[in-house]
C-alpha cells in the first residue's frame, strides 16, 4: 500500500529519528540482488530538535551517503514512520462495491482523530479468506491516514535533494515485504527502533493490528547511564557488551536494568497477543524482531522464555542474492536496514 502512486522502482530511503539507511536494489534472476548500500547513525545535529523542519540538512545528508555509497537511481521510495501514521481495518457490511469509496470516507471520519482535510487517505480491500456467507455480506477494508503536513515535509527533502519521490508508504509494510515474503500466517513483528517500539499483528500479509510505543534503544542506554553514573557512549557499549544475561544478583545491575526498561515493551506484545486472539480465532504464531535494539544480546531468548513463543531476529536478506563475501556484516546490519530493504524491494518482488 502506498500514499503516492508509483512507476518503478529499486531505491529504499529510510529517514529515521537520528539515521538515514539507503538501499539500492536490482532486478535478477532470481529476484531482488544487492547494488549497494549506505546509512549514517550520527544525525546528532538534528536528532535534537526535529530534521523534518530542515530539508535542507537532511538533503544534503541523503546526497552525500549517495554519492559514498556509488547510487546511481534518482528515483526512490521512503517511509513514513509507523507512529506518525493512522491504520484500521474497516468492517462495511452489505455495501456494494460501487458505494465503497464513499462508505470509506463516511467510516474514516468515525475512526481518524484528525479532520479528513488534513489527512492523506489510502485504503485497500482485504480479500476473504473463506467463501462463507457471512464473509460475502462483510467487506473488510485497511484503512491508512497521515498528516498532510508530515507528507508534505517528506515532499520537501526529496525535491530539495533533486531525487524523484516516487511513493511513500508506512514502515509496516517495507517490513512486512522485507521480513515475512510470502508466509500468511499469524506473525508479530516487533520494530525496536532508537525512540520508539512499533509493533503489528500481520496476518495473510495484512497488518490488522498496530500500536507504538515510547520506548526504544535511547531509552536503555540513558537507564543504564543514570544506574551507573556514565556516560551515553560508555553506556551504549554495555547495553551491548551485556545485554539481558542470567541476572545472579542485585550487583548486576546492567542486565537488571535492561530487563526493567523493556518491560513495557513485554506488557504491549502480552496485550497485544491477547487482543487479536479475542478478535479473530487465531493466535500469534511466532514473533519476529527487527531494529538496530533487536540485536541486543540474549533479546530474542528473553522474550521467547517470558512470552511461550518462538521468537526470532528477522533476516531481510533472505530473498535478497548478495556477495558472499559481505554476508557476516550484511547479518550484523540486516535488523537496521530492514525497512529500507523491503522499501527497495517494493516492484521487484
């Protein structure tokens, strides 16, 4: 689902909250295959105060791992982030299909918080899993809203960095491409991004629930800096040094702390379980990790063990064909380049 159309396109620019990854990708035989790659994770200049509001900035940024990276599109595809944009998914019951764009709008206005003149709409039908009755009355629809205002400013910074915008879509779906491909089973996806927790319930390749939390990578290692009295570097490199081990005692204080900032995290994916499974008559299948965070050590096993379920760090090279030579540091960079990934991926697979 996108909120532009689009013509096609193998360039995925993902803008995060204080990093820009950028993924070119080709058409092989096989599918997707690798151009080239580049990200930079040192926005300190902006992180502070809101990069949206200096185009030119972010421009210039996105130009330069470009021109680092040898890019060679003009064309590109980005995301909106999955906290700034609205999702539902619409039940129209008895409604004929050439009344369905109106009884959208008439539902929208229900459900969105905002007034639809500010809102860029986009929505798409679910198909019925099952030819019953009672599915051929119903007509479910994914509804997708953001700001006119956010999009707008994603407008901006690619006309200021001379690169064509072909789309915008959500992240949910970049990942959703990148992470499940063709698997239409009952999956969570769990994004730990640097300021914020996105999580969606995806089933038959549809997001059906979505929620955000602020919590994220930022908010461990500022914990683990104020318990032990260091800085955000120092702290950065124990988060990651330790992890969540086996906490033996009080003394360990950095896993504890750990394990204490990620339990909102815990207490969203548990309400989140059991909300889709009072809704639909499924259940959660497995649970899959992506963001920088997700590689936090023992992260994956944590959750596995307090939740009852498989969970796993996502691999989005899996339909991508790639040098052998770079997979150990493609592995290590794949949860942070996820949503560009599948970006880039969006008219070749």
């Amino acid at each position: 689902m996108s909120l532009f159309s689009s013509k096609k396109s193998h360039l995925g620019i993902d803008i995060g909250t204080a990093s820009i990854k950028i993924i070119e990708l080709e058409r092989g035989k096989g599918g997707a295959r690798l151009l080239t790659y580049g990200f930079t994770e040192d926005l300190k200049e902006i992180a502070k105060g809101d990069w949206q509001n200096d185009p030119k900035y972010t421009a210039r940024v996105i130009n330069e791992i470009c021109k680092k990276a040898g890019v060679t599109s003009r064309t590109a595809v980005a995301a909106l982030p999955a906290f700034s944009v609205f999702s539902s998914v619409l039940n129209l019951a008895n409604v004929d299909q050439k009344d369905l764009s109106s009884a959208v709008h008439w539902e929208a206005k229900k459900v969105i918080p905002l007034p639809l003149e500010e809102m860029v709409l986009d929505w798409k039908k679910i198909e019925p899993v099952d030819n019953s009755k009672e599915e051929k009355n119903n007509t479910k629809v994914l509804l997708t809203g953001a700001p006119k205002t956010l999009v707008k400013k994603y407008v901006n910074i690619f006309k200021e960095a001379q690169i064509n915008l072909l789309s915008l879509e959500t992240e949910t779906f970049s990942l959703i491409r990148s992470l499940l491909g063709n698997d239409k089973s009952n999956v969570m996806i769990v994004e730990v991004g640097m300021s914020t927790t996105d999580i969606s319930v995806v089933s038959q390749s549809i997001p059906l629930l979505s929620r955000s939390i602020d919590v994220g990578g930022l908010t461990i290692t500022k914990a683990i800096s104020n318990n032990l009295g260091v800085g955000v570097e120092r702290a950065e490199q124990f988060k990651y040094d330790l992890g969540i081990t086996s906490i033996k005692s009080d003394e360990d204080i950095v896993p504890k702390t750990v394990v204490d900032t990620v339990s909102p995290i815990i207490n969203e994916i548990k309400y989140m379980m059991n909300l889709f499974e009072n809704k639909n008559s499924g259940k959660v299948e497995k649970i899959v990790l992506s963001g920088g965070s997700s590689l936090l050590p023992n992260f994956s096993n944590y959750l596995s063990k307090i939740l009852n379920i498989n969970v796993i760090i996502g691999d989005p090279w899996a339909r991508v064909s790639h040098p052998v030579d770079l997979k150990p540091i493609l592995n290590e960079l794949g949860p942070k380049l996820s949503v560009a990934i599948g970006l880039a991926m969006r008219d070749i697979n």
